[in-house]
C-alpha cells in the first residue's frame, strides 16, 4: 500500500508572518492525521519560521525548487545543502511555472533531481501537458520524453526516493480540474514507463485544481496516489479538508 501524500505548494505566497499563521492553524487542524504525509512547500524566507513551527508535528517540510550546484556565484540561486540545513526533507522539481517562465527543461530537471538526492532531500518532480498538447493527442508521448528526459540515469535506490506529481498545465491554478478518469488513464501510463522494480512502490501526485470538492473522486482512483495542491493549500480549512476526504480506493476502479 502506498502511503497518500498530500503536499501544498505554496508558490510565491506568504510573508513570513502570514506563512507561520497558515501552519499554526494547520498544525491544529491534522494534528491528529497519522495515514498521510502532509507536506508544505512555502517559499524560501519562510522555510526557517515554518520548519520552527512544525518541528514535532506530523508536517514535514518541503522546497519549491532548487539549483543543482552547491555553493558558489549563482546570484539569486538556493542549493540542496542549504535546503537541507533549513529542515527541508521534499523538494519540487520541474514545476510548470517553473517550465513555462524560467527556461527549465527535462536536462536541468535531471540535474536538479541528482542534486536532490546527493543531499538526501526527496524530489517531488512535476510532468504534464500543455493544452494545446491535449489536443494534438500528444499527452503520452509528451509525458514519455519527460519521464525518459528528466529521470535519466536514476539507479535504482535513487528511483525508490521519488514522488512524482501529473500536473496538466490546463489544469493548474484555472478551476479546471482533470476528470479522475483522465487523471487515472495518465498516472497509469506513467506508472508503465517506471523501471519494474520501483513502479509499485513510487507514489504518483495528482495537481491541477485539486480542491476538498473533488479531492476525494481523485483519491479514489488506484494509481493517484495523494495530491499536489495550489491555490487550495493556502486556506489551512481547505488544506485540511482534501488531507482528511474519506476516499475509497475500492469505488475508485
Ligand atoms: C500547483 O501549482 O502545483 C497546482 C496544482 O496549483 P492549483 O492547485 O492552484 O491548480
């Protein structure tokens, strides 16, 4: 059985203030949860403030992103070392946003995933499809390049330590939410392009409007194994209430 995983990701929202309310108010709200990794990705000046106050809670801490050198002249950059030494045990790889406004691509998606896991931090690595890919009836061989692309050369202890997220980009942030039947069809797909050995084991995200309404029909489907959540991971009510949707994986088939 794989272990759900709900993880927000809080992309560039959040003062420092702001961001140690929203976990405070989480904090009491799941405290309670012991079947799922919950997991928050604030941005990088409230890593600090949030790793303090979740320390001996069931949150664990993620990054959204990271550069694959370790130190050096790279204005602007953060590195897995420091990730690491702020408590982050996650870190998301290859977002869309990240795609679509920062010039990343399956090579320095593949860079960023080995500096990951030379520091021990695990990547939660972000594939899917444009819209108009969709429509060209390019999805699975879109999604087949970046699995090839972005994981290549993983060994296979290192496959064991990566949680992957399908995130249609139509999806993200638009209200527009992937019927579980076409989340299900892709997460599978996925799950065939995995090395044999580690497929079972690998925990496959749904993001992409995910929200408490429609959370718990995503659950249910066998290969969506948890969520990565947007807009909805910034109400600690709604974060809540996708972490605790009483999905039936048997309903889900
Ligand atoms: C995301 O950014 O990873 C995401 C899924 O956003 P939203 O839930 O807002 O669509």
């Amino acid at each position: 059985m794989r272990k759900i995983v709900i993880a927000g990701n809080w992309k560039m929202n959040k003062t420092l203030v702001e961001a140690s309310d929203l976990v405070k108010k989480l904090k009491e709200l799941v405290k309670d949860i012991k079947d799922r990794t919950i997991i928050v990705c604030p941005p990088y000046p409230a890593l600090d403030a949030v790793s303090r106050e979740i320390s001996n809670s069931n949150i664990e801490l993620g990054a959204q992103n990271l550069f694959w050198e370790e130190k050096g002249a790279y204005t602007g950059e953060v590195s897995a070392p420091m990730l690491k030494a702020a408590n982050c045990v996650y870190v998301i790889i290859g977002h869309s946003e990240r795609r679509q406004y920062f010039g990343e691509t399956d090579q320095t998606v593949n860079k960023k995933i080995f500096a990951a896991l030379k520091h021990n931090l695990f990547p939660i690595v972000c594939v899917g499809e444009t819209l108009d890919e969709r429509e060209a009836n390019k999805t699975f061989d879109v999604i087949k390049k970046q699995v090839a692309d972005g994981f290549a050369g993983l060994s296979a202890d290192q496959w064991e330590k990566i949680i992957i997220a399908y995130e249609p980009v139509w999806a993200i942030g638009t209200g527009k939410t992937a019927t579980p039947e076409q989340a299900q069809e892709v997460h599978a797909h996925i799950r065939s392009l995995l090395p044999k050995e580690a497929a079972d084991g690998i925990r496959i995200l749904y993001g992409g409007s995910m929200k408490p309404d429609n959370a718990r029909e995503l659950l249910a489907k066998p290969d969506i194994d948890g969520g990565l959540i947007g807009g909805a991971a910034l109400k600690a009510d709604d974060f809540t209430a996708i972490i605790k949707s009483p999905f039936d994986k048997t309903q889900g088939k």
